[in-house]
C-alpha cells in the first residue's frame, strides 16, 4: 500500500498580522500544505526555519528588525535549504531584483487571489520557479538590462559547459516551462529533469531557475 505524500511545510514571514492571517486561512484549506510556523521579522523566521524544516518560506521583503532580502542568505544557508518565495507589492521591482539575485526562488503579488498563492507554494515545493504574472515581464527586463543579471560574468563559458541535452532544459527554462512541462516536451522522466536542472545550476554557477532562465535570455537560448 503506497503511503500518502508528506504534506508541503510552509513557514510565513510577515509583519502585518492581517496578512499572515489570511495567507494561513487560505493554505490551511488547501490539500497536502500545512503551515508550521509564522514569523514577524527576518531574524525569527531564520531562527524558526532552523527549527521547523520548512520546505518553503513565503517571505515579505519589507520588515522591522531583519527585513527578508537579508534573511534569504542565512534561509538558504539551512540544511536542508527551504524554497524563498518572496511577497511584494506591485511596483517593487527594484528588491524583487535584490531578491532574485540572492537566489530566491520568485516572487508573488500580496493581491494575488487564493488560487494563485496555493499553486505558488505547490511549484515551489517541486523546484518550479514562482513568478507573478503582473511584475514578471518588468522585473526580466530591468535584469536583462544589467551588466551581468546572473552573476559570475562569462555567460557563453558557462553556457559551454553544458551537454546538449542540458541546453535544451536551460532553453525550456527560459520559456517558464515546469519540470513537468519538460518532461512531457521531451518524452523523459521528471526526476531526470531534476537532475538536468541541478547540473545546469552547478556548471552555470546560478542559484536558482529563475537565474538559469535569465541567463537562457541573455545567451539566447531563449527569447
């Protein structure tokens, strides 16, 4: 008898009670999340990451004490390391940046309704980037624009550590697609998906799909 999968553990630092209320009520009917702990600031957030294991850490950019553009270095740093998705208001494109660049994995609209929050945590959970449609198209651009987006410089060298088969994953990357979507594209299985994805973030020196997707971009692998 196949046991049922373990619930997808989320931790949620925000400093507006409302919000950290709502966003529990909304996962809290969701199946398979569960939420295991909540936290004000970024320092607590570390601290109760730390204790709890949580799989994915929704997390506001703007809070007193350690705000969470600060707490995604220590985040990532756990072991095992949890999935940052950060939570933003439109128009904050410049932290959301920040935030990509210190290896997050997306970013989510605080207005996004129900659904949206649910399936954001379930991506990031399976290793998918989460990018709210509403900021996405500005925030690609403004780090297309910069002198290096990803970080390390010497894009075509990294991209020519690929394999073949490795530069088309990083290509679907820059498309969006999900694990899911590439397996079913290319007729394999999702965990050799994984595996691509993982030697693509090791040989390219990016620390997240989102940051392998930008560099897709801007070797033009990707459009």
């Amino acid at each position: 008898m196949t046991e049922p999968a373990r619930p997808i553990r989320v931790l949620l630092a925000d400093d507006e009670t409302m919000i950290r209320t709502g966003v529990r009520l909304i996962l809290r009917h969701a199946e398979g999340i569960d939420v295991v702990a909540e936290a004000p600031d970024g320092r607590r957030a570390v601290e109760l990451a730390a204790e709890h294991h949580p799989d994915v850490v929704l997390l506001d950019v703007r809070m007193p004490v350690c705000d969470g553009l600060a707490a995604i270095a220590p985040l990532l740093a756990l072991d095992p390391a949890p999935r940052v998705v950060m939570l933003t208001t439109f128009g904050d494109d410049d932290n959301v940046v920040r935030a990509l660049r210190e290896g997050a994995t997306g970013f989510l609209l605080k207005d996004e309704g129900p659904q949206e929050l649910i399936s954001a945590v379930r991506a990031a959970a399976a290793g998918d980037a989460v990018l709210s449609p509403g900021v996405t198209g500005a925030v690609i651009s403004r780090m297309l624009r910069a002198a290096d987006p990803v970080g390390g410089g010497g894009a075509d060298e990294r991209i020519a550590r690929l394999t073949g088969r490795e530069r088309e994953v990083l290509a679907m990357l820059g498309e969006g697609l999900s694990n899911q979507d590439i397996a079913t594209r290319l007729g394999i299985g999702t965990g050799t998906v994984k595996t691509h994805v993982g030697a693509i973030l090791d040989k390219t020196g990016s620390a997240s799909r989102l940051q392998a997707a930008l560099l897709a971009h801007r070797t033009g692998l990707a459009t």
